[in-house]
C-alpha cells in the first residue's frame, strides 16, 4: 500500500510539472491569441479581462486585401522553393552519400556554409543582379535565392538517410536486372520517405518564415506575410492586435502540415537525420 501511495504521488507530481512546463512553452501562443481579441486602447490597459472584439480580424481579413494575396504569395514561394530544393537535393544527397569523388567533404561543407551564411552578406550583390536581369519581384527570383535556406538542409539530412541504406539492397536488385533509375525511384525514395517529409516540412517552415530575402528582393507585387505584418506598425503607433492576427495566421499552415505529417515527422527527425 505505501509503494502504491509513493508511485501515485510519483505520478500526480510528474503530470503538475508537465503540466506546468506546458503552460510555460504554449503560453506566447495563448497571448497572442488573446491581444488578437484587444482593441488598440484596450492593448495597454487590460490584462485579461477586457471586452473582447473581432476588428482586428475584419481589418486583416476582410479589409486587408493585400495580406491575403502575401499569404498566398508565401504559400507559392515556400512550396515553390521546397519543391525545387527535392528535385535537386534528393540526387545530389545521394551522389554525397554513394561516391567518392575529390573534394566531396569540401564541397559537402561549402553548400552547409550557404545555410549559416548571414544573409545580409549576400542581399546587396543578389539585389544588383536581380535587378540586372529581371528577377527583381518575381516568384522564380523568391524561390530561386530560398534555395540558399532549403537547399543545404535537405541535402545534409537526407544524405545521412541514404548512408544508412546498405549499399547491398541497391546490388541486389541491380542482379535482378533494375535499371538504376528503377532502383532509385522504387526502392531508395520511399526507403526515405520519412526523411524526405521532415527535412520538407523543417525547409518549408524556414522559407515560409524569411524576412530579409523577400524584404529586400521583392516589392509590392510579390510581397510575402513576413514582410506584409510591417504594415501594421503606424508612424505614431503599433497596432499590437492586427499583428497578433497576422502572425496567427501566418503560423496555420505551419501548424496543419505538422500535424497531418507527424508520424513521418517523428520518425523522420529521429532516424538517420543525425548522421554524416
């Protein structure tokens, strides 16, 4: 009976302390929630007990043309910019995992460098040349330099996924008479799907949220949320609920992708994703 009383109490103190780190880690997100339901003169003077109104979400929203085309925009630069990351990582992942050739971990570590790189480093010769040909607010421009955030990230983690795939499974289908490509696209891609899912969904979360590239390389035609939220800081004031209604907004996507593709996200974070 006392061990019984000891591991119940055990538990009831692991659960407040969870609890409580829970609150802790979620509470920016219940307060941005609740200053998105506070009028500018309310913002200052209540905590949480204040008469709640849905202008913020009517002038973002419905008034707000302009942040939803950004929304839309950075759906099509993000999804652009990951999709074209695949394309050109997932072979490029594999050449650095299968051959040896001069210079791999030299070059390996050269497109890593892209990746931590600052990216004020890059935006003036980037904004010089965008300019000379033509690239300046475009979709393919935007999704063209995001490939400097998605890129190195895919290749790194899916890299290590594919050195965890015995070069014997590729030998034994080559006797079965596969074509390479057959082998790749049928036995190596899906034997990396989890890898695939979370390095896309960890890329599209990092291009979805970059400010200094669409900042400086897109104007209004191609204007993305990051850089549409700027509108609701006044000369005199910030409208700190018109904000709150941007900024939650612009974090649905990243939180509906996650969930749907959390089972291969999980697994995908912790299985070979460390490696090389």
């Amino acid at each position: 009976m006392e061990n019984k009383t000891k591991y119940l109490l055990k538990n009831i103190s692991a659960n407040v302390v969870i609890g409580i780190y829970a609150i802790f880690a979620i509470f920016p997100l219940i307060w941005l929630i609740i200053i998105s339901f506070k009028s500018d003169m309310q913002m200052y003077t209540t905590t949480f007990i204040f008469t709640p109104t849905l202008d913020n979400y009517r002038i973002v929203l419905l008034e707000g043309a302009d942040y939803i085309k950004a929304f839309v925009n950075n759906i099509i630069v993000s999804g652009g910019a990951v999709l074209l990351s695949l394309i050109v990582g997932v072979p490029a992942a594999y050449a650095f995992a299968r051959y040896n050739f001069a210079k791999k971990e030299d070059l390996a570590f050269t497109i890593l460098s892209f990746r931590f790189a600052p990216e004020i480093l890059v935006i003036l010769p980037l904004f010089m040349i965008y300019q000379k040909i033509g690239l300046y607010d475009t979709y393919f421009g935007l999704i063209w330099v995001y490939q400097l955030i998605t890129l190195p990230l895919l290749i790194w983690v899916l890299r290590g996924y594919f050195e965890e795939i015995s070069v014997e499974v590729e030998q034994a289908a080559n006797l079965d008479g596969y074509p390479w490509y057959h082998v790749f696209m049928k036995i190596l891609v899906p034997l990396i799907k989890p890898g695939m899912v979370a390095s896309s969904l960890l890329a599209f979360i990092f291009a979805w949220n970059s400010f200094t590239f669409p900042l400086l390389l897109s104007g209004f035609k191609i204007e993305t949320v990051t850089v549409a939220a700027l509108r609701y800081i006044g000369s005199d004031t910030v409208h700190y609920g018109q904000m709150a209604v941007a900024a939650g907004v612009a974090a649905l996507p990243e939180v509906i992708l996650a969930l749907i593709i959390q089972k291969h996200l999980v697994r995908g974070l912790s299985f070979g994703a460390v490696k090389g």
